[in-house]
C-alpha cells in the first residue's frame, strides 16, 4: 500500500508540475503556488517510499529467516539483520544531511 501511494502521488505530483510549467511565464506562478499547496503530500509520499523500502527489507531478512534451517538460519539472518541496520543510519544520516544543507 505504501510503495503504491507514493508512485500515484509523485506521478500526480510531476504530471501537474510539468503541466503548470509548461504553461509558459504564466505557469511559473501556477507551479510555485502548486509547489507550495502539495508540500505535505510530497512529505508524505517520501515518508511512504522510506517505510516501503524497509518494510521490503525486512521481509526479506524474515523470508531467510523462514527459509533456512539449523545454524545458517540464525548466521545468515543476523548477519543479513545487522547489514540492513547499519545502512538504515546510513540512509537516515543522509536524509539527515539533504534536511540541514538543503531543505533549512
């Protein structure tokens, strides 16, 4: 549901950008003040791809998990587990980065 929203949401969201700019000198004004109206859902949308990519990591480490049996189970899913966890603060520490020189 989540991976979803967020393709229907950006797709709506680029679609009416480029129209708005496509609209010439007038458009301009149309495209900020659209930028400015759909803020919250561009917020949204990212938060939805963020839960989307690690809900789909996490199944992945749970499939292994299901999967394999005996002692490569319990390895394989740590090992797997602490990787993912690890590029989890990688990634936040990027978003964390984009918000303090871009977005403040």
């Amino acid at each position: 549901a989540c991976g979803a929203f967020t393709s229907i949401c950006f797709t709506l969201l680029t679609l009416y950008s480029k129209t708005a700019l496509g609209m010439g000198v007038p458009g301009q004004a149309k495209y900020l003040a659209f930028q400015e109206a759909t803020k919250m859902y561009r917020i949204q949308g990212f938060h939805t791809f963020l839960i989307s990519i690690y809900s789909f990591l996490a199944s992945f480490v749970l499939s292994l998990y299901i999967k394999l049996k005996g002692k490569p189970r319990y390895y394989l899913t740590s090992v797997i587990g602490s990787i993912m966890f690890f590029h989890f603060f990688r990634v936040k520490a990027i978003i964390g980065i984009a918000s303090n020189l871009i977005y403040s």
